[in-house]
C-alpha cells in the first residue's frame, strides 16, 4: 500500500511541476518611449508627509535627425495648475533615440551626460544608467489604474547601483505612452492626460 502511496505521489508532483507554465516575460513590441512633436504628459505628484500636490507638464516642442537612425528630440518641463492651462517652463531635456535606445542629459545640468536605456524591454531585464548610478530591473508587466486610464505597464525598480536596495522606487511604463506612474517612499507621480501621436 505505501508503494502505491509513493507512486501516486510522485506522479502528482511530476504532473503539477509540468503543467504549471512559465510566466510570459512580455517582451515589448511597441515604442516605451514615443517622441513626436506636440506629444504631451501631464502628471500630478502628491506628497504623502506634507499632503502637497503639484502638477508637471511634460511637451516634445522641438525635433532634429541627427543620423538617418538617431533622431533629437527636445522635451520641455514645467509647473501647471491643475487644468494644465497654464503652464510655467522651468527646465529641458534633451533625448537622443535610436532603434535600440533611448539616451537623454539635462541642458541646465553642469555635468550633462547621456543617460542609457533600451528602447525594448521584458520581464527580468535590467541596466545600470551611466550618468547617475541607478539600476532598473524590470520586475512584472500588470494592469495598472491612473487618472489617464488603465493599462498593461512594465513595473521597473529604480535605486541607486551602490545601495542595497533601500532607497529604491518604481516606474510603471506603458508601451507607446511612456511613463504612467511613479512611485517613493513618501511621494507618488501619476499620469493624469497625454497625447502622443
């Protein structure tokens, strides 16, 4: 009897441990970072400790190709009220893309450099950004809710190379709208409207 116990027994491991599918690891097929003169973001950031919300504009203003594969693009930032209406630039960036990456520097920064990242992604993937030390590990692709809408986003863990962890954060990107969600310890970032092309 404890013969066929143990068979059985290993028969249900054996054909459980083979009918579980690995996760899909979601390799991305559409543009993480789409760049198109007049594409805009709009966020809002709240901050949990002082219960302060503030709101971005993000807005693709000016293009140039610099190679027949490598376009410039440049990405103005700035402070808004709550309707996007009114928005006041306070800074820029620079973005160089190409098929297979996405690089960009500040222009007000004194030490300005390219900042690395690929154009496609999937689950497990990771990089360390030259420019400021940060690792990003892609950990999941789920459904994600913010005032934009819902969609089907990258979940990215972003902390400092030298740390342990501790101080990380975490990006939510979606394919062919960018950034959705942004997330700290005290304070968050949401996608509130966008137009992209």
């Amino acid at each position: 009897m404890a013969k066929y116990i143990s068979i059985i027994a290993i028969f249900l491991v054996v054909f459980i441990g083979c009918s579980v599918k690995p996760k899909d690891s979601y390799p991305s097929t559409g543009d993480l970072y789409p760049l198109e003169m007049g594409d805009y973001w709009n966020y809002m950031s709240y901050n949990e400790n002082s219960g302060e919300i503030s709101y971005t504009r993000k807005e693709v203003r000016d293009t140039m190709t610099v190679l027949d594969t490598v376009h410039l693009y440049k990405l103005y930032i700035g402070e808004s009220n709550a309707d996007f209406s009114s928005t006041s630039w306070s800074s820029s960036q620079y973005l160089a893309k190409g098929d297979s990456f996405l690089d960009y520097y500040n222009y007000n920064d004194s030490f300005p450099h390219w900042k690395d990242m690929p154009n496609q992604i999937k689950i497990g993937d990771s990089w360390i950004s030259e420019y400021d030390l940060q690792e990003y590990i892609v950990e999941d692709k789920d459904s994600i809710d913010v005032p934009a809408g819902q969609f089907f986003a990258y979940k990215i863990k972003v902390y400092p190379y030298y740390s342990n962890h501790s101080l990380s954060y975490y990006e939510w990107i979606a394919e062919d709208v960018g950034l959705v969600k942004e997330e700290h310890n005290t304070w968050s970032t949401v996608l509130i409207s966008y137009q992209v092309k």
